[in-house]
C-alpha cells in the first residue's frame, strides 16, 4: 500500500456562512492523501496503475472554486470525488485549512480534517 499526497495546495475561495465571506474570499490550504496499492504500477511503470496526483488537484480545484456555506460540505464533495478517481483507493485524508477567519481574536487558521 501506497501513500500519494498532495499538500497544501493553495485556493483563493469564496466559502463562510457570512455575507462577507461570498463576496470578499479568503485563502484556503487543502491538503489530501490517499492510500492505495500500487503495486502494478511499480513492476509496470505505467501512470494508469495508479492515482495520479495531478487528478487529485483537479478535484481539490473544482471543489474549492464551487462556493459553499460550509467547509463541511466542500470537505465531502472532495472526499467523494477523490474516491471517484480510483476504485483501489482505500482511504482518503483531507484537510481544509481557512487562513485568517473572521472570528475576533488572533488566530492564524481554522482547520478542517476527515479521513474515511
């Protein structure tokens, strides 16, 4: 079993439950991992034998330019487009980390994280 990850790949997005939040933006890391067997791919050299990580970004792309309410939400629809990718994939990691929240205080991120 191998481990590919992506991290922090960097989204300016347009999420939060405030009025702001939609118009405004913020900055967004997403980071995920998969794990998943590759090894077909070690003896054959061939990228359809495995998860390739240019296709994992483009799930975390799509998803994180598609407005939500909540992180929740965003967090679920990559999870389950990333598990799309590969029926191999065996688990799925994914973190969404909000640079600089709108809560008073000083607080460098909020983080998000499931793991199925």
């Amino acid at each position: 079993m191998s481990k590919i990850s992506v991290n922090n790949a960097w989204f300016y997005s347009f999420h939060g439950c405030l009025h702001e939040e939609s118009v405004i933006g913020a900055e967004y890391l997403v980071s995920a991992s998969i794990e998943v067997d590759t090894s077909v791919a070690e003896k054959n050299d061939k990228l359809e034998n495995t998860v390739d990580y240019v296709s994992i970004y483009s799930v975390l792309k799509k998803e994180m330019g598609e407005p939500s309410k909540l992180l929740e939400t965003v967090l679920e629809k990559i999870i389950v487009g990333i598990k799309k990718l590969n029926e191999n994939i065996t688990s799925v990691d994914v973190s969404i980390k909000k640079l600089s929240p709108p809560i008073s205080g000083n607080v460098d991120s909020v983080e998000l994280r499931k793991k199925v």
